[in-house]
C-alpha cells in the first residue's frame, strides 16, 4: 500500500500488519488481527484489533473492540476501546461506546450510553491478565446540541 498525503496515517509495524476494506467494498462477518483496521467502505459484523481508523466514507456496523479508535465516519452500536476514542468534526458513534480516554472535535457526534473503559474479569490486554481499573465507574448520556 503506498502511502497517499489525503490516506488516513497508519503507524504501521509490519510484524502486525494492516487490513483495509477500500470505499468500493462491503465487508461482512469477524475480523479479528493484532494490527491496525482501516474501514474506507462499509462493515458489518465483529471488529477486534489493535487500531481502528474510519474515514468520512467509512461505515461500521456491529461490536468493535480495539485500543483506540479514530472516528470520521460511522459506528453503531457498540464500541469499547482500551485507550482512547476520538470523533472528529465529521464523525458519528451511536449506541454504547466504552473507552480510557475520550477526544472528539467541534462537529463530532457522540449519541447513546457511554462509560469508562473496564477489562471483563479474566480477560488478557495484550499478553498480560486484565485487572479492574482503579476509580468509578460512570455512565452517562451525551447528546450534541446543533444550534
């Protein structure tokens, strides 16, 4: 994959790899890889990586699991990431979003339930058993205002 000044940036380690489903495409059912996602097209079904990347065309349906995410399309309804969450000024996540840290720019949209980002009891974050996370949990509503 050459990389093109208008392409979305991928921090790419080439012992993880990448996957990309192009604007032309429709991708359905699990993709699961220890490397980056980039969704130009349409998913549906089961995300789980390390690095999910959705461009303004991008469309994702189903359960997303990942460290972050960077949100310029769509995602419903569900998304946890172990990190952070950012939406951009043309990105939409709706439903329940789980996440360690949150960014989302003038004009992004976040809709639905949301909550801090807490490890299943027993569950492995890269090699190493996950422990519950120090502090509260919270779960709130957001809902952006359009003047």
């Amino acid at each position: 994959m050459s990389s093109a000044a208008s392409g979305p940036k991928l921090q790419n380690d080439e012992s993880l790899g990448y996957v990309v489903v192009d604007s032309k495409a429709t991708f359905r059912g699990e993709l699961v890889t220890e490397g980056d996602i980039v969704i130009d097209g349409v998913f549906e079904g089961v995300i789980q990586g390390r690095k999910l990347i959705v461009t303004a065309n991008g469309r994702v349906a189903g359960k997303v699991r990942v460290d972050t995410a960077k949100v310029s399309g769509i995602v419903e309804p569900e998304i946890h990431c172990r990190e952070v969450l950012e939406i951009t000024s043309t990105g939409t996540v709706r439903g329940s979003a789980a996440f360690g840290g949150l960014v989302v720019a003038m004009g992004g949209k976040l809709y639905g339930q949301t909550a801090e980002y807490v490890p299943e009891a027993g569950a492995e974050v890269h090699g190493t058993p996950a422990g519950p996370r120090r502090g509260q949990l919270q779960a709130v509503e957001v809902k952006t205002l359009q003047p």
